[in-house]
C-alpha cells in the first residue's frame, strides 16, 4: 500500500518545501538535516504497511491471524499425539499384559500405554506431539525392566497425531465458519463439529440418511486415509452415542440419530509401459514412479470432502510418471486392468495397491 513511499522520494518532498534561495544540494545543511529523517520516515512507511496486513485475515499471519480468527470463536487447532496399537508378547511368543503407564522407545519416539484393548494388546500414545508419531513402526524397547516381556510391536495407527493447524489451513475455517454460519445441526454444524474432533481430516454429511431426523457423517483420518474403528467409534460417541441415540447426549441436537462411519478405501493397482531415457533401467524408476502415483493419490483423498466422487484419471497418472526422471513417454497406462479412469463411490477413497512397470 505505501511502496511507493521510500527514502529519496520523502526526502524530495522534504526539499521541495524548502525555498528555492536555500542551498539544498547534497551535503549542504538543510540536505543533511531532512536525509536521517527522510530515512525514518521510510522505515515508519514500513511498518506502516506490515501493520496494515496483519490487521485483515486475508495478509495476516502466526499470531496475528490466530488473534483475528480468535474474535469470530474460530481458534487454531493445537498439536495432537498420536495414538497406536501395541501388541506384546512372551517368550513363548504368546500375547503379553504389561502394566497402564509403561513406557517404549522406537527410534528417537516415546510411547506409553494408556490402556488395554485386549489381551496382550495396548493402546500406546505417542509422548511427542504431531505427526511424528504416526511414522515409525515395528520393534519397541521398554525404556523400564518389565519382567516376562520378550517382544513389543508397534502396529496400527488408532487415532492419527497432527501437527499445530497451518496458517492455510486455519484461514480456510475462519472463511467456512464465517460465511457458512453453523446453526442447530445442519450440514455446516456437523461439519465444523466433526472437523475440529482430534484425528479426523474431512467428513462428509448425508443428511435425512435414512428418513427424517437422520444424519450420516462420513470421515477419513487426518492422515488421509481410512480411518481405525477406534476413531469411527469415538466420534460416534461424541456426536450421537449409540447406547443414547438421538437424545442429545453428543454435539447432535436433541431428536437427530446420527451414524459415523469410515471412508472406504479402494485398492488401486496400475499398470503402465515406459520408455526410459538413455542410461536410465528400470530399477532407477520403480520407486519414484510409484512415489509419483501415491502423490497423486493424496492429493485425490485431500480433496475428498469437496468432491461428490472421486474420479482416477488416467491422464492424470501419465503426467505423474512423466514427472520421474529418467523417463522418456508412458503408454498403456491401466488402471485395475482397464484404460478407462476410475470412478470411485461418494464415500470411497483410492490406496494404492501394486505399481507393474513395463519398460
């Protein structure tokens, strides 16, 4: 807004103010009187012009934006931990209790049991906050001496962590909340309700499901992909528990039965013929190519929850696996064995399966 107020040109209304009987050449009184205060005046343009955007969400960022989302009730969402399964065995190779509170290593992660789910199965929650520990699987060291353990295993992801909400993302909300007024249980309240519920990435809303005062909320993991049964079960209990249904117990109003359910995924398998550039063999493109496609993929499942169903286009794939190094054209392409795209349902999403790669 104020670029155009810089050094030389304050510092040449200055001068002009001055009469012209004056010596105003550089290095004369009056010029190195009004040169410093030009400069400052410039400087305070500046931060006049930072002020400026970060007084609108739009510009503003960090703590700014967060302070001007916080005066419509829309607040960042902070880091979460990540919860996971831990399966524990003997030396018998048979299921294993340890006790509420023991604590695991894997890697440079922490982990501690915060309750059972079943025999020698564990809920296991991460001690760092974000994604982070939703990454590392396998073998875990107790960090304390748990007599009769032999072996701990890191599996599933429950209940996926998520890092501090990003200024993008944050600002897309504050728009939603504001502009989709949340109101007594529709689409916009069950969204915004949902949305903000540790570990879920996007829901979908189906509204009078199965007649009236029937909804159905369908979710994927922040993750972005299928979310565990735990996670489907919580979100059900915090917005309509099963055993109350439709009294109000939950975020839903009094009167709605509403019914959570996981998006389903869909295996995707391709298969493709390349033809590689001089000096390059196959073996230098496989895992880049299915890298490739699995990013392509992604981006399909984040943009599930705007999308009435998602489509897999094969074209779509070939410029991704144009995108690869080393290769030269790509033809052939097929998806689950046929060269049309792929139409998935409203509330499926696609997991990549095997990558056949021809050269």
């Amino acid at each position: 807004m104020y670029e155009s107020q810089n050094e030389q040109t304050i510092l040449n209304r200055m001068l002009a103010r001055v009469p012209d009987n004056v010596d105003k050449r550089p290095g004369s009184v009056i010029y190195d009187a009004l040169a410093p205060a030009a400069a400052e005046l410039a400087q305070m343009y500046v931060e006049l012009d930072l002020n400026y955007n970060i007084s609108f969400a739009d510009t503003a960022s960090g703590e700014y934006l967060a302070r001007r989302t916080a005066e419509f009730g829309v607040t960042r969402e902070p880091a979460t931990k990540a919860r996971r399964k831990g399966q524990f065995y003997n030396a018998a190779n048979a299921p294993f209790d340890i006790p509420i509170g023991s604590r695991f290593s894997i890697e440079n992660l922490n982990y501690i049991a915060i309750n059972k789910i079943s025999t020698g199965v564990f809920t296991m929650e991460c001690e760092q906050v974000g994604i982070v520990g939703n990454q590392k699987f396998g073998a875990m060291l107790p960090i304390d001496y748990i007599a009769g353990l032999s072996r701990a295993e890191l599996t599933d992801v429950l209940v996926p962590g998520e890092d501090a909400e990003s200024d993008d993302a944050l600002r897309v909300r504050y728009y939603e909340e504001v502009n989709r007024p949340a109101f007594g249980g529709n689409v916009a309240d069950y969204k915004q309700k949902i949305n903000a519920m540790s570990g879920v990435g996007a829901t979908k809303i189906f509204p009078v499901w199965q007649g009236g005062g029937t909804a159905k909320g369908t979710i994927i993991a922040s993750d972005w992909t299928v979310p565990s049964s735990q996670l489907v079960s919580e979100v059900q209990t915090a917005v309509d528990p099963t055993v109350n249904s439709g009294l109000g117990i939950g975020t839903a109003p009094i009167g709605h039965v509403v019914t959570i359910a996981g998006v389903q995924g869909v295996t995707i398998n391709v298969e493709t013929t390349v033809t590689l550039a001089s000096g390059t063999v196959l073996g230098q493109v496989q895992t880049p190519i299915e890298e490739a496609i699995e990013a392509y993929l992604l981006t399909l499942r984040q943009d599930w929850a705007n999308q009435p169903q998602l489509v897999i286009r094969i074209a779509f794939i070939d410029a991704s696996i144009l995108m690869v190094p080393g290769i030269a054209d790509v033809n052939g392409t097929q998806i689950n064995g046929s060269t049309a795209n792929l139409t998935l349902g409203a509330e499926q999403i696609p997991v990549l399966g095997t990558v056949t790669v021809h050269a």
